[in-house]
C-alpha cells in the first residue's frame, strides 16, 4: 500500500535503516555504471546509438537543498510510534534519499517506495530504464553536452528539421532549472554553429573562405504560455494584472489553418545575436505564470513553449528548421494540491489532461519508429500536442527529434510521485492516485527497429532500391531537368528570331548520350549509396552534393540550388508515399460497420412498411406508440407467446389505425376543397 509523505516522514528512521541495507546489498552486486564517453571526449566520440532514435529519454534527479527536508516534512506528532528526541520533542526531519542512479548509460533510476504491510513499514525498490540518467552530481552544462549536442539537435534544425526537448516532472524536482539552463546555452551555441554550418554551404558553390561569413539564416523567434486551455504570448508588454498579481494577455487560438499548419498568431521577434536571444528569453520567462505550492513557491503553472524557426536565405523555398523547448507544467499529487482553489484545480486538471495526450502522442511515435505498419498519433486531442505537430505528423516530410527528460524529486517522500502508476486522476480529489514521473517517462524509451533483412525490390519504393537503380532515377531527374532547360533556351531564341522576321528550324531531340545535364550523378550518389542513403539527408545537404557535383556550363549556381531542391522534393515524396501506403490500403480494406453488425437485427424487418411511414406513425402516437408496445410485451411474457410475431401483430394493428387516420384526412381535405369549389361557383 502506498503511503503519504507524513506517514513516510513519521517513519524515517525504519525506511532509512531498510534503504541502508540495500545499499550495502547493491555495493556487493558491483558499482555504479557510469557514461561510455568521458565528457572531454564527446565531441570527438562518433555519435552512439540514440543518436538514430526519434525519440530519446533521460531521467534526473537533482541534490537536497539545505534544509529543505526539515522545511517541506513533517512527523505526525499524534501518532502512536512517532520519534522524540531525549526532550520529548519531535526531532528535525533529515534528507533521506528515494532515487538511486544505478547506471548513467543506458540510464537506470531505482526508486525507493515506502508501504505498510501487516507487518510493518516497508520499501518496494522499482528500476526504470531510459537512454541516459543524470544523478544529483551531474551539472547543468554536462546535462545539455549529453543532450542537444551528443544528439546533433543544433545540426538538425540548422539542416531543416525540427528538434523538441521537453522537461517533464513534479512541482519542485528542477525541470525548469534544466530548461531554462539548457535554452541559455542554445542561444550560446547556435549562432556560432549557424556560422559553421553556414561557411561550409557557401563553401560547396563555390565561395571565398576568406570573405565569406557564413551569416546566411534568419532566426525568428517566438514563446508561448498554455496555461490549462488558454494560450498567450509571453512576448506580449501588458500592465494588467489579476488577483495573484500574473500579468492579463489577450487570448490566442490554437487550430489547424486550411493547408493544416498550426501557426498560433504570436508576436515574431527577429535575433541576430546571442545577447539578443538570450534578452529575448530572460523578458519571457519574466512574464510567466507562477504560483506557490506546498512543494515550491514559485511552481511553473503552465506550459512555455519557446520556438526558434531558422530560415536558410540560400535556399529560400526549403523547410524551416524549429528548435522548439518546451518547460511542462509541474505535476503535483492529492497532497501538494487538496489546498487549491477551484480555478488552480480546474487549470492543473486541464495541464494533466494534455500530459496524458502528449503521453500517448510520444509513445505512438516511438513505437512508428519501430515497426512499419500504419500507427496513429492523435495529436489533435489537445493544444499542447497540437502545438507540437511538427514532430507528430506522420505527413510531414522534415525530419524530427523528440528528447524527453524527465524529473524527479531527491526525497524518499516524493517516492510515491516518482512511480505510481496514474497521474491523470491526481487532481480529481482522488487520493489513491498519484503522478507518475518514471512510469510516465519510461514506455517512451524505444530502441532503433530490428533489422529484418532487405526489402523486396518495388519500382515505386526508393528504400528497395539499389546503386544502379538511384543512379537511374537521379539520372532521369537531372535529364528532365535539362531538356525543360534546353527548350526554354530555344523558345527565347525562336522568339528573337520571330521578332527579326526569321524563323529557326524545330528543336530536334539530343542525339543519345550527347545531352549534357550539368552534373555528375556518381559524385551524388557514389558507388554503394543507394535511394535510401540519400533520403536520410537533410535537403541543405542534398544540395550541397549537388553543388559539388556541378558540371560544365549548363546550370548557374542558384539555378542548380533550385534543380536539386526539386529533385529532393521528389525522392522524398516518393518515400513518404511508399510508408503511407500500407497505412492507406490498411484504410481502404477495414470492413463497414453495419446496425446489425453490432446489434443484432430488429425484431421484425419493415417489409410493409416504409421507414418514412414508420417514423411518421411513431410521431404520430407519440410517447404512446412504446406504451403499447411495452403493454404487448408484457402481456406476452406472462402467455409464454413468441416476442416477435407478438411485436409485429401489435405493430402492424398500430399502423393501420394509422394508416386509416391518414385516409380520413384525406378524405376530409378533398371534401373541403370540393365545399370550397362548389361556393365559388
């Protein structure tokens, strides 16, 4: 049986000599496993095997503040085994550990949780397992190395993807530490990777190193508060403030526009420097909603959702890149939050809803990662995961990167937080539910998809094909593009010549193997790289080999840049349409649902009448038409008779009275029309 912090607290000293002894226990099994690469040695590490997952996991724990278990605890002192001291006084509450870091990677966190058996208090210790797991010990900077850079997150948005980072955990576990830490060192780093990135592009087509900057994105940024269901704009200067003193901004909408984007209408601030993103962040967070808790004075009572879109001016019509941060509201259990009003209830009910829709949105997309069948994601049942759609939508072509980290409390009382099994309940009043941040946390853990062998060939599957076959198709691509080229060249040509009062011969078709399309297929696709290679690209970088593979005279540079994004429009196109397709005749083939599928049929089938004469004769009797027919069958329960043929005599006796009331109006309407035509006359 779970138990409460209080009870737990009262207990201290029992569970404290049970966790010693498991201690001792574990230091026999072996020690702690610790990272596989020293930090000094991350950046020269090649990436490791979470760096292929969609979605990847970290658990963290942070350490006790001073005082903080004398200050947040305390001992029921009316209980019968309470502890004193030699005075008869209840003793301070000291820190007593509920999470131990059993493995740093693949990260394991065991949490020690208090119960009570018949024979006494006792602690049940659950493992958890995620990709990495960050103990007390481990800094902020250490925390973001092992996160947005050992997983190239900056690389992918600068490259047109969209990379998300979530912190989710209980009120006072230190999730907004970790985000706040982890935006300000995004806005250190991003802009000097952007000028790498940048110099390498603009070093492809051709460009002096030397003169050359590399300040070729746009960094447009925006942060949003969702607080329950209302959305606002953090950005937004207002001087209204309500009862707690949190500044009044006008409601924005969150829904889909008509080509299915979800772009809530938030003020766009253009950065163009480290100082100014992190001024930008520092005037955001200022303006969040807080509100003081049992477990923390100043609890995130929202959802901030922080967007970076970046916006390669090389390459005007590809996909944005988004780094989207999002800070989750703090979960709290019946405990932290019995003391609410109704409008807090009502606002921390709402954020749980959403972390059990984003919940189901995360795992569903992991588990599309691993297999290949069609896997829903319902993303739309919630703003939050509405907001998120980039990384949800199965139709979108740009590449995606979820990490979750997920936090929990130091403190053997927090415990019951930490894993219980339910958290959608804990603000229904309900005490036996509780939050559950690992066991929230853990079922998004996924490996990379087992490798099942090579595909069967399909011609209109770019992942079955070989070097022959890609080079094949990209030849195709580029000789397409070539002859659109070569008539536009001659139509303006034929045009001079018309206006000159000549006339030039008809454009006859390149003789074979002489039409030059301006680039080396080998050199984009080399010998054993397939379709497949290539769609794991990034469009910039499609274009980058595309650059370097420029050949003769034929395209200029911009024209190429603009060639070779098609042609990458194209190839993934054909990958996305091959996953969806299994997905669409699975669609296509469900079977119809029938009434009598589910139901069974009626007692009589409406052979007679129609179902239009039928329902008119049920308006007709009204709330008498089924006291009839409960009377029949009352009546032919007790006689023992057969249900059905008693249904449709009493029925079919209703419909003809009906039927001869219609008669008689009729009769009456043409006798009054006939009294009508006769007085005129």
């Amino acid at each position: 049986m779970a138990t409460s912090a209080t009870f737990t607290t009262t207990h201290l000293s029992t569970f404290r000599t049970i966790l010693d002894d498991w201690n001792e226990n574990k230091l026999k099994a072996g020690a702690t496993k610790g990272f596989l690469v020293p930090l000094a040695e991350l950046q020269q590490s090649p990436p490791n095997k979470d760096a292929l997952k969609d979605v990847v996991v970290a658990f963290r724990t942070r350490p006790p503040l001073p005082n903080e278990a004398a200050d947040k605890f305390h001992v029921d002192a009316d209980a019968k085994d309470a502890p004193v001291d030699e005075e008869g006084q209840v003793p301070v509450v000291e820190y007593c550990p509920g999470i131990t870091l059993t493995s740093a990677e693949p990260g394991v966190f065991v949490a020690h949780v208090p119960g009570m058996k018949w024979s006494g208090p006792t602690l049940t210790h659950k493992s958890y397992e995620a990709d990495l797991a960050f103990g007390p010990d481990i800094d902020n900077e250490e925390v973001y190395q092992r996160t947005v850079v050992a997983n190239d997150m900056l690389s992918l948005v600068l490259s047109g993807g969209v990379g998300c980072i979530l912190a989710y955990g209980q009120t006072g576990s230190g999730k907004t530490f970790t985000m706040e830490s982890i935006e300000h060192r995004v806005a250190r780093d991003l802009f000097e990777h952007a000028r790498v990135v940048g110099k390498r592009l603009l070093l492809a087509q051709g460009a002096d190193s030397a003169a050359e900057t590399g300040d070729i994105f746009e960094f447009n940024v925006t942060f949003l508060e969702l607080l329950g269901k209302h959305a606002s704009d953090l950005l937004e200067s207002t001087e209204e403030v309500d009862e707690r003193g949190n500044p009044v901004r006008t409601e924005i909408s969150v829904r889909e526009d008509k080509v299915g984007n979800v772009r809530p209408n938030l003020i766009s601030t253009a950065v163009r420097t480290s100082a100014e993103l992190e001024e930008l962040i520092n005037k955001a967070l200022s303006h969040r909603r807080t509100s003081a808790t049992l477990r923390n004075a100043t609890s995130s009572r929202s959802h901030a959702m922080l967007t970076i879109s970046i916006k390669n001016t090389l390459l005007p019509y590809a996909d944005e890149g988004q780094l989207i941060l999002v800070d989750l509201a703090g979960s709290e259990r019946h405990e932290d939050s019995k003391d609410h009003d109704k409008q807090r209830m009502e606002e921390a009910r709402d954020n749980n809803k959403s972390l059990m829709n984003l919940k189901e949105c995360v795992r569903a997309k992991a588990k599309m990662a691993a297999e290949d069948g069609f896997v829903h994601i319902p993303w739309r049942s919630n703003k939050l995961t509405m907001l998120l759609k980039p990384i949800f939508d199965i139709e979108s072509r740009q590449p995606s990167k979820a990490m979750i980290i997920a936090h929990v409390s130091p403190h053997i009382q927090d415990s019951v937080h930490s894993y219980a099994a339910l958290f959608y309940y804990i603000l229904l009043c309900n005490a036996n539910s509780r939050t559950n941040t690992l066991s929230y946390a853990a079922p998004f853990k996924t490996v990379p998809p087992k490798p099942r062998g090579p595909a069967p060939y399909d011609a209109e599957d770019p992942r079955t094909w070989d070097h022959s076959k890609t080079v094949e198709w990209l030849t195709a691509q580029f000789t397409k593009a070539a002859l659109k080229r070569r008539q536009a060249d001659y139509n303006v040509k034929a045009k001079a010549a018309q206006l000159a009062g000549k006339k030039l011969k008809p454009l006859e078709p390149p003789a074979p193997g002489t039409l030059d399309i301006g680039v080396d297929v080998l050199v984009i696709c080399p010998p054993g790289s397939t379709a497949k290679n290539l769609g794991m690209l990034y469009t910039p970088q499609f274009v980058e080999r595309c650059l370097a593979a420029r050949a003769g005279k034929l395209w200029e540079v911009d024209a190429l840049k603009n060639v070779a994004v098609d042609v990458a429009g194209n190839l993934f196109y054909l990958i996305l349409t091959a996953k969806t397709r299994k997905r669409k005749e699975i669609m296509k083939s469900r079977k119809k649902l029938f009434v009598e599928d589910t139901y069974g049929e009626a007692p009589r089938k409406l052979t007679e009448y129609d179902e239009e004469e039928f329902l008119e004769a049920q308006i007709f009797y009204g709330t008498d038409w089924q006291k009839i027919i409960m009377a029949a069958h009352r009546k032919c329960k007790e006689e023992g008779n057969d249900w059905e043929k008693e249904y449709s005599k009493t029925t079919d006796e209703m419909m003809e009275k009906f039927r001869a009331h219609k008669a008689t109006e009729r009769e009456e309407k043409a006798a009054e029309g006939e009294t009508e035509v006769s007085h005129d006359d």
